[in-house]
C-alpha cells in the first residue's frame, strides 16, 4: 500500500553513519580530573545537561535489526567503537546557543507510527504496536516528528498551567516544520520556535515546534511569530493534524491547553529545562522508573 512504500523508502540499510555528535561518556572513560569533586554545588540545571568534559566526541550509527513493517523490526544506535547507545540517554540535549539535539523517529510523509521503544534495553526505534498489529497513522504526517533527548514528561508531575495534566511518561515530542524529509534515526541540530500543549486522554503530550538548522529558511525564523509569517498555517495545520488523527478510529478528538494557541519559543525552552531536569532524576533513580529502560 501507499503508505507502506513510503516508509520503506525512509527505512535504513544495514549501517548508516550519521553527523558526529557528543555522546554521554561512561564513567570508565572520562579523565581522573572529571571524577574529582566539584567545588561547588551544580544547579539542577546545570547538573542536568551535557557538558564538554563529560562527552565523548564520536560519530553515531544507526543499525536495523529485523524487517521494516514487521514486529521485529528495530533500529539500533551504536557509537564509532561499535558499542550501542541509546537515543534516549546518551545522545545529548543541549549544544549551546539555542540548539539542541532531536531525534527523527518519523519521516515527514510517512505513516509507519515508529516510536523509541522506552522500556527496551538500548530504547530502540520500533513500530508502535496495538493489540500484537503494528500501528499506522489514518494520513501521512506533514512534518518530520521525534524526540529530543534526555527530556521525561514526569506521570506523577501535575502542570497546573495545563488544566493539572500528568506527564505521558515519555520523552517530549518534536514536530519539525524544515522543507527536507529525514529518515529514521537521523539526528538533526534544531532550536525551538513554539510550544503546543497536548491533552491525550488525560495525558500531557508537549509537541515542540523546531526547526532544522540547515533549512534554507531557519534564519528567518526564531520566534512564534516569525513562524507565522513564513510558514503560514503551519501552526494551525500541526494543532488540527495532532488533534483529529485518532477521529478516523472512533476516539474523540484530542484537546490542547494554554487557551488552544501555540505558546512562545521562551515557553517552549521552560518546557524543555524541565522536562531535562525530570529526566536527571530518572535516571539517578530519584524518582521510580517503572518498567522504563534507563541504559
């Protein structure tokens, strides 16, 4: 079917070497320097993101495992020494300036729902499954969709801001709006625009508004505002896709907080620190992880 061929087209083969970005670096790696205590105490903040003592600097791969549109089908990272990482844990958040790291689990034009397998060891990518059938969005979607790393939407966590909405326990979500279609398990350097603040039974679903840094038009936009006026509609089309895609299977339709409006990039940055330090206690198991996969 259509749909199916487009996601194979997105699909991997084998390895694929991606652009070099910094990986989270075991313990047994780092300098005797690094392991000596800090002089003074970190912000959560701080403590929370990558710094440049701490990477290691190396290139990531991508390795399919399995058929694509198969139960099995996985998709793999590995740094350049062969060893596998996580996209969740190891691939930083943060590169300074404004950027960030995000993760492509969907291709724009695609339909395959293909999602980081959160409670596997080394958190894949897989297709989504739904009573043992693999799941697919009723249309493409229009941009390319993922994660940004090292962020954890808390389930305990009540935002008041958002009507007391729980977390979804999963990593924050991107839609970005670039011209170029990624594949699967591209790594793509970004800076957020907007902030959409999705209701998904219950469940807080943020949906960050980004942008690649190698579009053509990434300079001209930095602000919500700015993506109105040169990407018209765009934040209206992603609201309404997000809010009706599950109508074609008999749900109703999703809600979105914050008076229905795309909220500004300083919002969505807020969303993103705290959703970065929300994670720094997961993974120091501060909080109960569940059946969450944290390596």
């Amino acid at each position: 079917m259509a749909a199916a061929a487009a996601v194979s087209s997105a699909t991997l083969h084998g390895f694929r070497r991606l652009s070099s970005v910094p990986l989270r670096c075991p313990l047994h790696l780092r300098s005797p320097l690094s392991l000596r205590p800090p002089r003074r105490r970190l912000s959560s903040t701080t403590a929370a993101s990558a710094t440049p003592s701490a990477l290691l600097k190396s290139e990531i791969r991508t390795k399919e495992e399995g058929e694509s549109e198969t139960l099995d089908y996985r998709v793999f990272f590995l740094d350049a020494s062969g060893k596998m990482i996580s996209p969740w844990h190891d691939i930083p958040l943060r590169l300074g300036d404004g950027v960030f790291n995000f993760v492509v689990e969907i291709p724009k034009e695609t339909s395959a729902k293909m999602e980081v397998a959160t409670d596997e060891a080394y958190t894949p990518i897989k297709q989504d499954t739904k009573k043992g059938k693999l799941r697919y969005y009723p249309y493409n979607i229009n941009w390319n969709y993922g994660l940004l790393p090292q962020t954890w939407e808390d389930p305990s966590f009540a935002n008041a801001e958002v009507e007391g909405a729980l977390g979804d326990n999963d990593p924050v979500d991107v839609v970005e709006i670039g011209e170029r279609r990624a594949n699967i398990g591209d790594v793509l350097k970004v800076k957020p625009l907007a902030a959409l603040a999705m209701i998904d039974e219950g469940e807080l679903d943020w949906k960050i508004v980004a942008i690649s840094l190698d579009d053509p038009r990434a300079s001209l936009v930095n602000d919500v505002n700015d993506v109105e006026t040169h990407f018209p509609g765009t934040l209206t089309a992603i609201r309404d896709w997000f809010r009706d895609y599950k109508i074609p299977d008999g749900k109703p339709a999703n809600k979105f907080g914050l008076g229905n409006k795309a909220a500004s990039k300083d919002y969505a940055l807020k969303i993103i620190a705290e959703t970065n330090e929300s994670w720094a206690k997961l993974v120091k198991r501060s909080v109960p992880a569940g059946e969450l996969s944290l390596v």
